[in-house]
C-alpha cells in the first residue's frame, strides 16, 4: 500500500476535468450547459477519482486503472444509463443498437465496443492522464485518505442514482432483469482482473522510447480512426475497433517497457485523445441548442484543452529536470 500524499486540489481538478472532458470537449453539450455538472462531475469525476485512488493506493498504474474503466463502462452504460440495451436512446431514433446487433443479447456490437473505448480511453484515461500531469510529484501516489475515498465513493453513488433518475425519466426504460444482472456480474470481474494485474513491471523490450511527439501522434491518429470508423459497417466497424484497440495497447505496452519511457509519455497519450476529441466536435451534430453556439463551445473547449496539455508538459519537463 503506497501512503498518500494529501493533496486534495489534485483530485478536486480531476473530478471537473473528467466530466467535462466526457461530455462537453467532446461536443455533446455546450458551454451555456455548465450547470449539468452539478449532476455529471458526481457521476464521471467521482469514478475517475475512485479509479484513480484504489489504483494508486496499491502501489499499481495504467493497466489497472484501464480495466478500472471498463468496468466503469459497464457501471455507466448497463445500469445507469442502460444505454447498451435501449433501442431508442434519449428517444432520439438513433438506432445504435442496430449496427452488429447481438439478439441473445440484446446489445449492439459496434456501440457496446464503442462505449467501452469512450469511457475507458477518454473518459477516465484520458482525464487522469491530463490531471496527473498538473502535479507530477504526486503522480504516483494517492491523493486522499480513506475517509476521502469513502465521501467520493458516496457522492458517486449519488451522482450515479441522479443519472439513473433523470435519465428514466426522459426515457421510461429499464433493461431485463439478466441484461442487468450481466453487467453487474461483467463490471466486478473486471474489477477483480484489475487486481489480478502485478503492481509493477519491470522493463524488458530492448531499444529507447519514441519521442512524446510520436507517441502523441500515433494517439491521435488511432484516436480519429476510432471516432470516424461508420457503424453503418456493422461488424466490419466492430474489426476495426478492435484492430484499432489491438494496435494501441500492443504499441503502448512496447513502448512503456523501453528505456526513457516517462511522464510526458503519458501525457502525450492523453494529449493525443484530447484534441481527437476536440476536433472531432466540430464534425457533430449538436444534441442540444443550435448549431452556432455549439461552435463556439467547441471553440472555447479545445482551446481549454490545449491550455491543459501544455501547463501538464511545462509541468511535467520542469520537475523532470529537478528531479
């Protein structure tokens, strides 16, 4: 068990920077919707935070935190939001159950597949990555004692129940007592496998890692394909997902092992995921207001993004070099 080291600012800016990296850089909701925060920072910050936390309390990093997330996944999108198995989501006739539709399931491939890398990559990834590059000297160890873990897995709960209210009631749906039940039983595996992961791993590949400059390149290319790979492909999208998910975490555990891999390595990878998302909202259709606000908000979120990466990189080189 690693001591923490109280720092409760860092984990005050994690529990905004997740939601509004979820939700608002990646264009589902405008600026003039910040008060929504006030139900998703509970519900996205209060898992990034508990993630984060319980990954490094036990002395364990990135493929922990990363499974951490897709059973976070499940948690938000099979009981909260039971998105995987609404036909008519938010009752906007989307139809993203339709792509690789799954009848024993009653679950869409693609958007099942889809989820897990918004939520696991981008959502609490993403977000961490992007928070712990603000505080570098802290990066590794938790941030709250376990009074603090035990308010934010409270305010989780509660921001998760107000999700699940509010969102039943716009859409009147419940999934199946097994659909349910399924991704209970999936979201604590996960969770058991996260732990199952040794804390530490020594590095073995040969060779020097790339420069942060490639690694966020390479971050942002995959990052594109997953988020311009049409559904309307079906279980050819579902491929290339999971092509696209193959070829990241391959290069990504190659790289981690090399010598000079680092922090800004890290941030690089978050770096890259940031401004996909931030980009790629411009090319959305607006769910809410029209469509020269939602530019503007667009506008001001990647700029605040780009502000982030690079505060987390002055960061980052500055106590490299103290260090």
């Amino acid at each position: 068990m690693v001591a923490p080291k109280r720092n409760f600012f860092a984990m005050i800016t994690l529990f905004f920077v997740a939601p509004l990296v979820a939700e608002y850089l990646l264009g589902d909701l405008p600026l003039k919707l910040l008060t929504a925060l006030i139900v998703l920072a509970p519900a996205y910050g209060g898992g990034a935070v508990l993630i984060r936390e319980t990954a490094r309390r036990t002395g364990r990093g990135w493929p922990t935190m990363l499974m951490l997330g897709a059973a976070y996944t499940l948690i938000g999108e099979g009981l909260v939001s039971q998105s995987l198995f609404n036909p008519d989501y938010m009752q906007k006739h989307w139809h993203l159950l339709y792509p690789a539709y799954i009848p024993a399931l009653g679950i869409g491939g693609w958007w099942t597949l889809f989820m897990f890398n918004l939520h696991t990559f981008w959502s609490m990834g993403v977000s961490i990555a992007l928070v712990e590059a603000l505080f570098p000297a802290e990066a590794e160890a938790p941030w709250l004692g376990r009074v603090g873990d035990s308010v934010v897995a409270l305010v989780f709960v509660l921001g998760s129940a107000a999700s699940f209210a509010i969102g039943f009631k716009q859409n009147h749906f419940v999934a199946s007592h097994a659909q349910l039940l399924g991704a209970a039983v999936l979201s604590v595996l996960l969770m058991v496998c996260a732990f199952l992961i040794p804390a530490r791993r020594s590095r073995m590949a040969g060779g020097m890692a790339p420069s942060p400059w490639i690694t966020g390149a390479v971050a942002f290319v995959l990052g594109m394909g997953v988020m311009n790979t049409p559904p309307k492909w079906g279980w050819a999208a579902v491929g290339a997902l999971l092509a696209i998910d193959a070829v990241f975490l391959f290069l990504v555990t190659l790289f981690s092992r090399q010598t000079g891999w680092s922090a800004l390595h890290a941030l690089s990878l978050a770096a890259g995921g940031a401004l996909v998302y931030g980009i790629h909202a411009f090319t959305a259709r607006p769910l809410v207001g029209g469509l020269l606000w939602m530019r503007i908000s667009n506008t001001v979120f990647l700029a605040a993004a780009a502000w982030l990466i690079g505060l987390g990189a002055r960061r980052v080189i500055r106590y490299q070099t103290l260090a």
